[in-house]
C-alpha cells in the first residue's frame, strides 16, 4: 500500500542475500585494500571473509541472520557454536579449552547509513530470545578503546569475561552473556548480601579499635607527662615520639577507612543489581527501596561513612596541634 513506511525484517540469511553480505562486510572491513588498518569507527571486521566463505556458512552456522529493509540488507550477524569453531580460530579454541560450549558471535556488522538505528541490538536479541544451551560470547578489538562497544554489550546484559592478545597483535575484549539462573542468584544474593554486612561491620571494628588505640596513646602521653614533666628531657621526647604515632596511625585508620568504604559502596552495588533482577520476577526492592525519591540521596551514599573517614582526619589534627606545643616549649 502507497504511504506505508517499509519496515525493518529480521531474516535467516539465504543465497539471494550473500552478494550484498559480502559487499556490506568488505565495506566495514578492519583492513583496508592494501592491507593498511583503517580507524575503527569506520572498519572493525577482523576475518576477512570472501563470498564463498559466507556462502558456506549458510548451511554450516546455527544463526546467520540479516536485518533488510526494501530488499537492502541493512546488516547481518553470524553465530555458531563451539560445535563448528575451526582449527585455525585462536582465541574460540582457547576460550572452548578453558570454558567449555559457546555460543560466537563471529561477526556482527551494520551498514555506516543504518548505524545507531538499534537494528544490532534486534538481530541481538533475536539471537538471544532463542539460544539458551550455552554462554554466548563475543570478541571486540579493542586497539584503541572501544567504548562504544562496552556501553552496548552492557546495556544488552553482556560482562566483561577476559582480555587477550591473539597472534594477529591485535588485543580483544571478551564478552559474555549468560541466561541467569534463578536459584543460583538466590544463593549469590544472600552471599552478597552477608559481605556487604560483614564490610558494614568491619569498618566499624576498625573505628572502634582507633579510639582504643587513641585513647592508650593519650594516656601513655599524660602518663610521660605527669611523672617527668614537661620540662624533663626524657618526658618531653617520649611525648612527641607518642604524638607522631598518634599522628601515623590516625592517618593509617583514615586511609583504611576510606577503602573500606569504597568496598562497601561495591558490595552494595552488587547487592543493589541482584534485588534489580528480583524486583523483575516478582521480588521487593530492599537496599535500594526508595532511594530515587526526593530527598533521598543519603539512602544511596550514606553520611555516616564520610564522618568515619573524617574522624580520624580530625584526631591527626589534634595531634599534630599537640606535637607543635611540645616542640614549641
């Protein structure tokens, strides 16, 4: 019908589509005519496949899709298993050996008019609405950073699983997409949720054990004071001696502190994406209940943590004003 917009079709790619496969990759290819290495946001295809190579994978690869519009292939995307990874493949044979089945994602490519439209994300999830056997996995060139492509494997609920440098020179970022298990993040959860406690009260055994530490230190010093005095050589030496360690363990407690902090930030971030994934199959929001609300930035980063990081700043501060005195007098 005249004026209906022509949509977008995901199709197992057949013989009528290799010509224009082949075309589209070799536009996009890593490697120029001569051999020379274009800018990745103009090439990023590593393999260079020919026509009969793509011919032969019609039959050979479990997925071999293209995204076409009009009778214009837009794009394409070819995966198989580990099943069908060949001899010469490095980084799938190695992965396979290490990791056991997989699915690749061997090639995914979009044409430069149809990029960022969201048509790699469709042939993406088509793949993964039916493959559910095995991890999928996908190698990215990563000579220079390819930022682009971590915020979109992340975005469709990819990890990164390992880096590596083939022999070609040229190093990879691994992906990895995993179909969760339920009881299993289950068991993760409460072993999340346990850390994130036990980081919670580590951080305050560690304030805890400063101010012991603080308060011997202060009596040691009035006790060195009060039997030689301040004007006693040996008592005004042992007294900045007990100042200067007050000084470093202060800033010691403050350092570690800070760190522990930060854990505790990551393990309630992890905390956090779990109860994400629950709230989706029917679960409650517990951490991170109500945090977007109004009002309620400290139920994300807490004030607490930033006063244990300060105390001991301030207690540094005291006895460095003390060491002044002593060397003052």
């Amino acid at each position: 019908m005249a004026g209906v917009p022509v949509r977008v079709e995901i199709l197992r790619a057949g013989d009528e589509h290799v010509e224009q496969i082949a075309l589209l990759a070799e536009s996009r290819s890593l490697n120029g005519p001569e051999g020379s290495q274009r800018q990745v946001e103009n090439g990023f295809l590593v393999s260079a496949y020919a026509e009969a190579d793509y011919r032969a994978r019609l039959d050979s690869a479990e997925h071999f899709y293209v995204a076409v519009k009009g009778g214009q292939v837009l794009a394409f995307l070819l995966a198989y298993s580990s099943d069908q990874v060949e001899p010469d493949e490095w980084l799938n044979r190695r992965i396979k050996t290490a990791l056991g089945s997989f699915l690749v994602i061997k090639q995914i490519c979009v044409a430069q008019e149809a990029a960022r439209s969201g048509i790699a994300s469709m042939l993406y999830y088509h793949i993964l609405d039916q493959w559910d056997e095995s991890p999928v996995i996908a190698a990215v060139v990563n000579d220079p950073p390819n930022h682009a492509s971590a915020r979109f494997h992340q975005k469709l609920g990819f990890q990164e699983l390992t880096r590596m440098v083939p022999p070609d020179g040229l190093p990879r970022v691994v992906w990895v997409w995993r179909k969760p298990r339920e009881a299993m993040l289950h068991s993760q959860y409460q072993i999340a949720v346990d850390l994130y406690k036990h980081e919670d009260s580590l951080n305050w055994q560690k304030l805890n054990n400063f101010f012991y530490i603080t308060a011997g230190l202060a009596a040691a010093i009035a006790f060195v004071l009060g039997k030689e005095g301040a004007d006693g050589p040996l008592g005004k030496g042992l007294a900045i001696i007990i100042a200067i360690i007050g000084i470093g363990a202060s800033l010691g407690f403050s350092l570690m502190l800070r760190f522990g902090r930060q854990y505790l930030l990551a393990r309630k971030e992890a905390v956090i994406e779990l109860e994400e994934y629950m709230a989706w199959h029917g679960g409650e929001r517990i951490v991170n209940r109500r945090t977007d609300a109004p009002g309620s930035a400290h139920l994300k980063v807490s004030p607490t943590g930033a006063i244990m990081v300060l105390l001991p700043v301030l207690v540094s501060l005291c006895w460095l004003a003390i060491l002044g005195v002593m060397i003052a007098n």
